[in-house]
C-alpha cells in the first residue's frame, strides 16, 4: 500500500524551511508551486548510494586521453 506523500507549498516551505529541515523524516517531502511539483526535500542520512558504487564496472569504456581536449593551444603564461 503506498502512503501519500508529504507535500508543501514553496511559500510555507520559505516561511518554516528551519524548523521543516530539523522535523524531516525520512521520507522527506515534496515542495509545490502553483500545484505542481518543484523538488523534492530528503534528508542525507536516509539516502544511501553505497549499490550505484561498482555498478558499472566492466560496462564503460574509456577511449582516449579523459583529461585533455585535444586541442593544442598555446597560452602565454
């Protein structure tokens, strides 16, 4: 069963943001403008990114020199 989410308008969310940052849950919030979505506020510790960490290795290849252009310029120093 999935639960509403918490939403707020960017009015409210301008007017308590302190008080809204230091009460989030871990579901965090979403913050509306004229009825439509604008972003989503979540707190850090709830977001874990530690499965993105190797999940392409072995899928990318690099081609080439990644840190310059190659382009030759000559810059005066």
């Amino acid at each position: 069963m999935k639960t509403k989410e918490k939403t707020l308008t960017a009015t409210e969310f301008k007017a308590k943001c302190l008080r809204i940052l230091e009460e989030l849950d871990t579901r965090g919030l979403v913050v509306t403008k004229r009825g439509r979505p604008i972003a989503r506020v979540t707190p850090i510790s709830g977001a874990s990114n530690h499965k993105f960490h190797g999940a392409m290795k072995g899928k990318i290849v690099i081609k080439g020199d990644i840190v310059s252009t190659g382009i030759k310029w000559h810059a005066q120093p």
